[in-house]
C-alpha cells in the first residue's frame, strides 16, 4: 500500500473533545485514561502519576495511521505545530530546537572532526538537519522504518525536515538494531540514538547489553554514542546518556569541535539554543542526581568496549 495516500489535510476544526483524537490512536487501559476538555489535547502517562498534559488545540491538520503507529498533526495556541505518536507528544515547532541541537551537539562537538554518523530513529528530520552544520562530516546514515512518518514531517514541519536535503544523507528503511548487524567494526566516528522512548514502551532492548554491544563494534576507537536519557525530573527537562568507545579520551565536559557561527548547514537559520557554556553547564548535575550517578559507577563503567 502506497503510504502517502492517507496523507490528508486539515478540515477547520478549531474546537472539539479529546475523544475526538482518541478515535484514531489506541485506546488507553483501565489505568491511563487522560483527562478529557473538549478543545484541549490531554497526555497522560503512567510513569509521571498525578499529572497530564494540556495543549490548546486551534485546529487539526491531520490524522493517520502508518503500518507502525498513529499520527497526529495539530496546530496549538502558544507551541505552534504539535505533532503527535500514538497519543504521546513528540515534537512541537516552540521548543524542538532545544532537543535536537543538544543531542547533536554534545556527542559531536566532544570529538575531532567526525566524518561517518549513524542516526537510528530521528525521523522527523531535525537531528540530520543539526548534524548537517558540521562541515567535517562526509557521511549521514539514518535508520528509520516508518517512511510515512517521515512524509508527515516533510508535509507539516519543512524546517525540521530540512534536514533531509543534505546530500550526505542516505535513509535505510530498515531497524537501526539490525541494520547495526551489518556494519563493519569501526565504520562510525558516533552514533545517535533517538529512537527509545520510555513513555511509549519498547525500551527493553535499550538496556540490554546486545545494543551497545552492537553500538561499540560500529564506532572507532573513542567513537560517541548517545542515546535519550529520559527525564531526571518530573517535566521541564530532559537527560542524554553520552558514551565513548575505549580509545582516545573523550571529555565531554569540554568541546572541543566548536560549530563555525556562519555554517547553518542545510538549516535557515542560527543555532537557537546550544553554545559551548550550555555544553559545558549541561554537565552540572543536581546533588541528587550525582548521588545515584556514583552508586552506579561504582559497579564498574568498562564492560563490553565502553570507557
């Protein structure tokens, strides 16, 4: 079946109930029902209890389905376009710079010159298009296997989805664990993983050993992986977990492969949120957190090729 046929444009909407969305994502179990306002989109999940989500919606510009999941494409009243994955936010036009230009840039501005980068998920573009102000790369892999999603971003977020212009960008249709199968040990100078979200389950793999195994065998020697960490807060922020192979030492603290101001890349327009001092200050951890970072540590931090 031909994806893009179901690619359908706004009807004018500008109010309606929450049941209106969940009419076309899956339905919640008996203890992950979200709240309902008509004219609001609610997100509720069971791992942040005793708190939801409101957005404001103004109009809903699409609603689809792929052979994976559920999409949902809305304009809101103070975030701009929001774009939905089985019910769970994803991105929104407002703030989508803050997480993209981090998760690019701490892994590739902690490294000399990477030339080889390997992007598992990241489908909606935004990623490639930050990886894309790096003069130094000569190639962008990027793993997805929902091509519609893709459509949907190039259709609704075309500067998020710039980021498949760049002529170094090759898409592999396939899962990025598998497509990892194939590689030749050594071939990347980092790998970005952005296609585990706790919220939307499927997570087990992550943790397990088999992937960063993969991930270590795919990077050189002091190769980067880094992959999202979740929140260590309620809301408000999120984490990154930042690894190097054993080899040449990586300070992440300290870039030291600053971005050239004047290189946009296939982007229109500046970097909005990451400088060298937010790299830097990212690293700051709440005494809290610090405490269990040093718990686990203690257990050991060089098994299987990581450093």
């Amino acid at each position: 079946m031909d994806h893009r046929v179901s690619l359908k444009g706004g009807n004018g909407i500008n109010a309606f109930s929450a049941l209106t969305i969940a009419d076309n994502i899956e339905a919640p179990s008996a203890n992950h029902k979200p709240p309902i306002l008509p004219g609001w989109f609610s997100e509720y999940s069971s791992i942040w209890p005793g708190q939801a989500h409101f957005l404001k919606v103004e109009n809903i510009l699409f609603q689809g389905k792929s052979e994976y999941q559920t999409m949902l494409v809305f304009e809101s009243s103070t975030y701009g376009k929001v774009f939905v994955l089985d019910g769970e936010l994803q991105l929104t036009e407002k703030d989508e710079c803050s997480y993209q230009e981090m998760m690019t840039h701490l892994p590739l501005c902690s490294i000399p010159n990477p030339k080889k980068v390997l992007l598992i998920g990241g489908g909606d573009g935004g990623i490639l298009r930050e990886i894309s102000r790096h003069s130094s790369v000569e190639q962008i892999d990027i793993c997805e296997i929902d091509t519609m999603l893709i459509d949907v971003y190039k259709e609704y977020f075309p500067d998020v989805a710039v980021g498949y212009k760049d002529s170094r960008v090759k898409l592999h249709v396939i899962d990025g664990s598998v497509f990892l199968d194939s590689v030749e040990r050594g071939t990347y100078d980092a790998i970005i993983a952005d296609a585990f979200d706790p919220i939307r389950g499927g997570d087990d793999e992550l943790f397990e050993t088999e992937f960063f195994e993969k991930a270590s065998r795919g990077l050189r020697a002091g190769g980067v992986l880094c992959i999202q960490a979740e929140s260590i807060w309620f809301s408000g922020v999120i984490g990154f977990l930042l690894c190097s192979t054993e080899g040449p030492y990586v300070d992440f603290r300290n870039p030291i492969n600053p971005i050239d101001p004047h290189n946009y890349g296939v982007s229109k327009q500046p970097l909005k949120f990451y400088n060298s001092e937010v790299h830097s200050a990212a690293f700051c951890l709440p005494s809290f957190v610090k405490k269990v970072k040093s718990k686990r540590c203690m257990k050991g931090s060089t098994e299987n090729g990581w450093s």
